[in-house]
C-alpha cells in the first residue's frame, strides 16, 4: 500500500505547491501579458510547472528504495530533470541567451544517455537493429527535441498537462497489458503530479506551466521512452505513438517554417493546434479533442505494438499519417492573415 499512498502524497504536494507559486507569482508579478502571438487576453501568473518538478523528483528516490526504479534511471531523471528545470526557472524569471539554453540541454540530454547507456537496440519493421554511436547521436538529438517541442506545444491553457497526464496513463494499460507490469510506477507517478498543477491549470487556467515544467515534463517523457527500449524495443515505439500529437505538431509547423524562410527562434502561433484554437474559439475544446486522439486513436495503436501484434515502425506510420493530414488541414507552420 506505500506506493499508493505516495501517489496521493505527490498529488497532494504538486496541488499545495502549485498553490503557493501561485501566490508568489502574483507578489513578484511572474506574469505572462498577452500579445500577438499569445492564445490567452488576460494577464495571467507563470511558473506553476516547478510544482510538478519537485513533487515529481522527491518521489522517485522512494520509488528507488522500493525497488520500483533501477538507480541508473534515478540518477539519469535526477540530474537530467533537475538542470532542465533550473534554466527553464531562470528564463522564466530573466532571459538566458538561446545557445546557452541549447548547450544546457545537450547536457542534460547527454548526463541522462551516460546513465542509461545509450540507445538500446530498436526495433525497425519488425528487424532488431543496434545503430551503435549513431543511435546514441540520434538519442541525443531527440531528447533536446523533446524538451523543446514540448515548450513549443504549452500554448494553451491544460493542453500541455492533459497530453502529459494521457500519454502516462495509456503507457501505463500498454504496460500492464505487455507484461511489463514493473515499469508503469514511475509514468504513474508523473501522471499525479502532473494532475496536481492541472488542477489549477484546467481551462481557464489561473495560472501557466512556464519553461521550467514544458521543458522538464519533454526530457523526462523522452528518457521514459528511451529507458524503456532496454526493456522491450516494441515499447521505446508504443511512447512514440502516444507522443504523436506533439511530436507531428511541432515538427511538421518547424519544417513549414524552415521551408518559409521564417526566424524559427521567434515566437510565433502558426502550430496545429493554435490555429485549432482559433477556429473553435475554446482552449477546452482542443486540449480534450487532443485526449480523444490520445484515448481513441493513438492508445490502440500503441497497445497493438507493445503486445507485438504490429511492429512498431508500421504503428508510427499509421499513427502518423492521418496527425499530418490534420497539421496539412489546419495549415501549421503557416501564420494566420
């Protein structure tokens, strides 16, 4: 029963700690004023994320002691976790130049491949393969994705914490149903820390996630999805699939972007899921028609794979294809007129 009671204790603490960074938000004016770029009209506090970093991360040493987590992935969570929430901290608080935004996050993506080893052998349609270095470049480079497209996709009010708090459940089921019962405490785990901050961050939000939980909540979610391969390469594909919303999103806009010409360092709204918004005039609308996507279309997907009944590079594709389709519909990468 320990583990179920600490998952209410980090419910608990993120809920409470969102709460009083709420409070100290609105004393030292931590506030996210609206402009043309932004998908809210009223000021409102930011940094509520760092509730879920330290609600989060004081649990998993407990999770550790229970012999719930290897201490490899403890210390690759840690360390990688922690240093992406403190730049993310400060930036929300100041500015940090970009390159030295970037060179923090190879580091942390870096800190967490030392600890788990690299890259395990992957599964590609239906072929085990070990890519060697070049798998542990790639990794890399998926990690600093991650962290970022995640920040890129914290646009609206919930949307970051209910893909979050979906992804985790559903791996969870594909967990359970895989055989891989052991693995589905840490997800679980973020999942209620994660509904702590959601709480105050449901539409309308009353206050925001900030750099330090979007690019914390993309690493962790990443290293998940690395870790796991170890374990079962169909499964390093199941996170993938789940992933997808944000994943074609914010690449497919970047691509469109790079295609234009434009400044992809600049803020911008022209992501699939910001146009949406503006057809549909609700964030709630959205944030839940991504769930449905998660729940309904991507769940099943990922379950057929990690139970090996459909490679897992075949489930990516069908998975994908039809996300593009909508990026393509909504016109993401492409500022409104």
């Amino acid at each position: 029963m320990t583990v179920w009671w600490l998952l209410l204790a980090v419910f608990a603490g993120s809920w409470a700690l969102t709460f009083l960074l709420l409070r100290y938000a609105l004393a030292k004016r931590l506030m996210d004023i609206p402009n043309e770029r932004s998908s809210h009209s009223i000021p409102t506090p930011r940094g509520g994320g760092a509730a879920i970093v330290v609600s989060f991360l004081l649990a998993l040493p407990v999770l550790t002691g229970l012999d719930l987590l290897s201490p490899a992935v403890l210390y690759g969570l840690l360390g990688s976790g922690l240093l992406v929430a403190v730049i993310g901290f400060a930036d929300d608080h100041g500015h940090i130049a970009a390159r030295w935004r970037l060179l923090g996050h190879f580091i942390a993506a870096g800190w967490a491949l030392f600890w788990l080893n690299g890259l395990s052998p992957i599964e590609f349609f239906g072929v085990v393969v070990d890519l060697g270095w070049f798998g542990n470049i790639v990794a890399l480079v998926y990690l600093v994705w991650m962290l970022n497209l995640y920040n890129f996709m914290d646009g609206i009010d919930g949307l970051a914490s209910a893909e979050a708090i979906s992804v985790c459940l559903g791996m969870c089921l594909v967990y359970w149903f895989s055989g891989y019962v052991e693995l589905f405490w840490t997800p679980l785990i973020l999942a209620a820390a994660v509904a702590g901050f959601l709480w105050w961050n449901f539409p309308p939000a009353r206050i925001f996630m900030g750099d330090a939980g979007s690019g914390f909540l993309g690493v962790v979610l990443g290293v998940l999805a690395i870790q796991v391969a170890g374990s079962s390469p169909e499964l390093f594909w199941s996170w993938i699939i789940l992933l997808g919303v944000f994943i074609v999103d914010a690449t497919w806009t970047l691509v469109q972007r790079l295609i234009r010409g434009d400044k992809v360092y600049e803020a911008h709204r022209s992501h699939c899921y910001q146009h949406a918004t503006d057809r549909f005039k609700h964030h709630v609308l959205v944030t839940l028609g991504v769930v449905s996507i998660n729940v309904l279309f991507l769940l099943p997907l990922a379950l057929l794979v990690g139970r090996g009944w459909l490679a897992g590079s075949w489930g990516v594709l069908f998975a994908y294809c039809p996300l593009m389709v909508l990026a393509w519909k909504f016109k993401a990468g492409i500022p409104n007129r």
